[in-house]
C-alpha cells in the first residue's frame, strides 16, 4: 500500500459535546472533528491552536494514497497491525476516499521502518 506523511505537526482538543466547533480548527489543511453525545474531539494542526487553549500536542499523520474503493476491506487492519506488535498506539480516521493513521510524532521514524518492512511504500 502506498502511503503519505502529512507534513502538519497535529494536536488533538476535547470538549463537552454541547461546545461550539471553534473556527480556528477549520483553519489548516488538515483538520478531524467528531461530535458524539459524549464528547467533541478535535485533531488539527497545532499551528491555528490559539494559545491558552488545552490541547495534547505532538501528534502526526500519514494517509492510504486514495482514492479506496468502499467495499475494500482490511485497510487500517493491515496497518494497524504491524504498528500494534511493535506497540506504536494510533488513532484511525476514516474519509470518503482514504484512511489516516494519527500517531505520536515520537514514533513516526519508527512506524515508517515497521511499515516499510510490512511491504508498504512512502511517496517521497
């Protein structure tokens, strides 16, 4: 599978379900916003995080060079996989056209050399 590193530093913020979205999440090229009824989770890139606002900083991501066809099955398995047996934690995010991986920045040398060495492939 051919993969991408997103070049944004990413950082994750969490609200009550009830918070308005905040525009300055919606204002880099990469942005993920989940509302629930329990929560409203934000992963964005750390730059258009105001400051003073509590956010988990150093997070970064790689994609599926898309688009996938929807009826394909066992993408994120077949890279979460080798992650979880060298103990990489990740979050999945699942688009209309690809799927990211969402991972510490201080594991993303690492996650690279697992998934080169899974048969997987990095656009330079």
């Amino acid at each position: 599978m051919k993969l991408r590193i997103l070049d944004e530093a990413l950082s994750v913020v969490h609200y009550n379900p009830d918070y308005p979205i905040p525009v300055w999440a919606t204002g880099g090229p990469f942005f993920s916003i989940t509302r629930t009824q329990d929560e409203l989770s934000i992963f964005c890139c750390t730059r258009t995080i105001p400051e003073g606002i509590q956010a988990v900083h150093g997070w970064r991501a790689f994609m599926v060079v898309g688009p996938i066809d929807l009826e394909l099955s066992g993408i994120i398995s077949l890279l979460a996989m080798p992650l979880a047996a060298k103990q990489i934690p990740i979050f999945s995010i699942s688009t209309y056209e690809t799927d990211y991986m969402i991972l510490r920045d201080h594991h993303l040398d690492e996650a690279v050399d697992v998934l080169l060495r899974a048969g997987h492939s990095f656009e330079s």
